[in-house]
C-alpha cells in the first residue's frame, strides 16, 4: 500500500486545496493519469499519480485544504512495481517532513518523479520515450487533446489532427466539440475577473515573491551574457518557413529554445537542482518556458525532453504549453519537472533580461530581442540580426568557465539552424 500525498508543486507551496477527485475507489490508475485537481495560489493543477495500482481509499475531500506532504490517498500497488514504489513512496516521506511555514526544497525532488524516471534510463532513444508519454495507443493526441476529449465524451478517432503526421491537439478537440455541441465544463484552471480576481493576483504575487525572495536570498548568482549573430539562423528559417502554410511556420524562439536544450547536453552541470546543499545533474532536460499570464503574473512549466524533439514538435508543444497555461489544464508534472527555465522577453522589445533562478534549479537562460546591429568580422564591419543571451548560475553549483563553454555551445548551435 502506498500512501499518495499532497505535492508540491514548486518551492513556494505550503498547502494546497483539493477541487475535485477525478478518480474513485476501487479505479485502477497507471503512471501519470490524472486523478485530481489541486488549486494553489498559482491556479488549479491536475495532479498526476506516478505509480499503477488501484485506488484503495481517498482521504481528503473536496474542498479540504492541507499542508504539503499530508497522505491524500491510499494506493494499493499490483506486483512486481513493489520494490520500485517503495523507494518511490520513501522518496517522498522524506520530502513530506514539513511543518507550517517551513520548506524542504526535497518536496520538489518527491514530487517530481517522472523526471527522474530518464535520468534512471538514459539509453532511451526518443521512440521510447515518445512511446513512454503515449503508451501504445495508436492515435497521436496531447495529453491536454486526450484530457479534454474525455471531458466532452468525444471519440478521438472522429477528430482530424493538424499536427505532425496528424498528431492531435488541443485546438482541434475543441474545434470538434464546436462542430458537434458547445462545451458546456468550464476550463478547470479559469482565471477569475472582480473581487475573486483580485485574490487570485494577491495569491500569484504572493508565490512569486515567496520563490523570488528565496532565490535572492539563498543563491548566489553569476551573470554572463554575450551577442550571438543570428544571420545565418534567420536566412534558413526564412526560406524554411516559406515551404510551410502559416500555421506551421516555426518561430525563432523555438530555434533558440532547442538550441539551449543542445547547448545543456554538452554542459549538463547546468541542468538539474541544488538540494541539500548539494548539487544534483540531472540527465533528462526540461526546459521551464516562462509564459506571461494576460491577467498578470508568471508561470514557468516544462517542455519535457526538449532536447531529443524536432523543430516542429517543440513549436507544437510551446503553443499546446501556452494555450492550456492561459487557459487551463496544466499537469503537475510540468509544474514540478523543469531542471532549467528559459525567459524571452524579445516580443517586448527588451533587449537584455538578468532574472533569478528559480529554486531549485542552477540556471535561468534569457533572450531579449532580435535586433539589427553594427557587427564585424573578417575586417568588414555590416549590419546583422542580433540576439543577447544572458545566462544566470548558481555559484554554488557551478563557476563562470562553466557558464561560458554553455554560451560557447549556445552560439555553435545557433550558427547551424538547418541542424537543429
């Protein structure tokens, strides 16, 4: 028996509210199914299980709000996973050791088990772990797409995808629903507007400074930054994006957000955590993209394995990411799984950004914006489009040798687009 407890997700929770349970007992449950919504300060989470077996009681009920840690429920696990679970579940005790007011940065690591999972099998090629995230269902669909399909009762194979080689996503489930009757759910993670808005604005700045504080005062942080030519990326994307309809045209972000996925597989002491005063690589990347909320505030949630999909998957993902961020639907294990966040403030005309790094995590990436500047080489100067890429490290973790050699590898990469 397994005792599953309130997670957390991220180093600024304490206690969470339970929405809704989305399962009963006496359900069987898999890794990563959703068995309930969570509401913290930075919105409602779905909350994903991370062992099979079968719901044998739930503890809390809706509406019941409870510190990080506490048991929610009780699973009770099916056969030879025993030995793998209990090291699971001894994992989180440890980190579930959490009085009021007080944090252990071990609730991150408990709660995030899936992103150890590839650490634990790095020989994985990105079939396997393509098939891990979609087990052996045969239609290609999101797992926003196969969440909100179930919501609305509609059959997968009755919707044409729009993605890669037909994938579905979460826009074409709702164009369907359209097609065939109105939803009538409304999006579990609904910003809301008047006075419950502005408690929702009170908890989100609250959570934020709560990190951010923490961050400034445990980390001590290093900044590089450095000018990448980006003239050779912006000619192949240019005539690459003219093969393509508009809506399969790829961004520059997703050039630059590959690129740092690439960049940390060659300086992977820049991606992972710093727990327990010491420091912890990690070897699957999940890059935290950070997404500005139109109500305000910031949410930075994992693009998992970034580094081992293509260009036209990470542009589907990032949209998928925004929408459901924006919108609703976000899983826990996106919450919890980033092991290093990107920030681009380019859109907004900023030229240059020095965030904080979120705990805990060792390193932050920003980009501002593209711009055309003076630029020489060769002896002959001209006007190129230009990109600055600051990097924000954790000295405790790592040095200024190891943030440059990843800023060597970031700007390597950006010079070879057409293999990214």
């Amino acid at each position: 028996m397994v005792e599953f407890r309130m997670p957390s997700l991220g180093t600024d929770m304490k206690k969470g509210t339970l929405v809704e349970w989305k399962v009963k007992p006496g359900d069987h449950v898999k890794r990563g199914d959703i068995i309930a919504e969570v509401e913290t300060e930075k919105g409602v989470i779905e909350i994903e299980v991370f062992v099979d077996g079968i719901i044998e009681k739930l503890l809390i009920q809706p509406g019941d709000e409870v510190l990080v840690g506490t048991p929610i429920a009780l699973i009770r696990t099916e056969g030879q996973q025993e030995t793998e679970i209990k090291a699971a579940a001894a994992e989180q005790d440890e980190g579930a050791q959490v009085k009021e007011g007080t944090e252990s940065p071990l609730q991150y690591k408990a709660c995030s088990i899936a992103a150890h999972r590839a650490k634990e099998q790095p020989e994985q090629t990105r079939e396997k772990l393509r098939a891990e995230a979609g087990g052996e269902k045969r239609i290609k669909v999101s797992p926003a797409a196969r969440k909100r399909a179930e919501e609305l009762g509609l059959d997968l194979t009755t919707v044409r995808g729009t993605g890669p080689d037909g994938a579905i996503s979460l826009a074409d489930v709702e164009k369907a629903a359209i097609a065939g009757k109105p939803a009538e759910r409304k999006a579990a993670w609904q910003i809301p507007t008047g006075p419950e808005g502005a408690d929702f604005q009170l908890g989100m700045r609250r959570a934020i400074a709560a990190a951010m504080g923490r961050s400034n005062r445990e980390i001590p942080h290093y900044y590089l930054e450095t000018r990448i030519d980006l003239s050779r990326a912006v000619r192949w994307l240019t005539e690459e994006n003219k093969k393509r309809s508009v809506k399969d045209r790829i961004l520059p972000v997703v050039l630059l957000l590959k690129a740092t996925a690439l960049a940390l597989t060659e300086v992977p002491a820049l991606n992972g955590y710093w727990i327990e005063d010491r420091h912890q690589p990690v070897e699957a990347i999940h890059v935290g993209f950070a997404i500005a909320l139109r109500q305000g505030g910031l949410i930075a949630p994992a693009i998992h394995h970034a580094d081992l999909k293509s260009l036209d998957e990470l542009m589907v993902d990032m949209k998928d990411l925004i929408t459901r961020t924006r919108s609703g639907g976000l899983r826990s294990s996106e919450m919890t799984d980033a092991t290093v966040t990107l920030t681009n403030l380019g859109d907004l005309g900023v030229e240059s950004a020095f965030g904080l790094i979120y705990p805990p995590q060792v390193a932050l990436v920003s980009f501002g914006r593209i711009t055309d500047q003076p630029w020489v080489e060769n002896g002959m100067i001209g006007i190129r489009p230009v990109v600055s890429a600051t990097l924000a490290g954790d000295h405790r973790a790592t040095d200024g040798r190891t943030g440059s050699q990843f800023l060597n590898a970031l700007h390597r990469y950006l010079q070879e687009a057409e293999r990214l």
